[in-house]
C-alpha cells in the first residue's frame, strides 16, 4: 500500500456500522469485497471506499458501469453481469454504514 493510500486510510475512521458487526455482505456484494472491503473500506489502494455513500449514487455508478456511460478497467467487467436486484443488494448493504471522519491526534 502507498504511502498517500495509508494515510487516506489512517485519516477517514469507520464508525459503528448501521449492521450487527458480524453479519456477512449479501451474495451479490461478495465479489465487491476484495477490493471495496466486506463492509466498504477499501483494501486496494486504487479502490475507493465506498461504504456509506448515498444509496442512489452507488445504484447509478453501478448501473453507469454496467452500461458503459461509465469505464475502468475491473469495474465495466465486474458490473456488467448484475442484474437490477444484484445492484440494489449491493447498494443497500454498503449504504448501511456509517463514516466518521476524525482528524488524527
């Protein structure tokens, strides 16, 4: 992991999550977790963390690359088989978290 990847990471904090902390992400979101994280704290450095984004705007990025209107590389290919259920899952499970941002001490 990059140094500016570390520090991204040492700077934006989980909260609590919105889900009981041993619950597993939805069938459709398993994929989703080697690089976006189970519970959407990225793991790659080239990912971003998506957990506690707005609902609406992980189904329109989702459908956004499933299309097309929207490239990378992993994400067009990841997404190009999700149905509209598979990406409500995803949206509803990663949307489930909070975020709290902390300055470090």
């Amino acid at each position: 992991m990059s140094r500016a990847a570390r520090a991204f990471v040492a700077a934006v904090m989980v909260a609590g999550p919105a889900v009981a902390a041993d619950a597993q992400p939805p069938r459709a979101a398993t994929p989703c977790t080697a690089c976006h994280g189970p519970k959407g704290v990225a793991t790659m450095p080239d990912a971003p963390h998506i957990a506690g984004q707005p609902r609406a705007y992980l189904v329109e990025q989702l459908k956004a690359f499933r299309s097309g209107r929207r490239t990378h590389e992993v994400m067009t290919f990841m997404a190009k088989n999700l149905s509209d259920a598979d990406i409500q899952e995803i949206a509803d499970w990663y949307s489930s978290f909070e975020i709290e941002v902390k300055p470090r001490p």
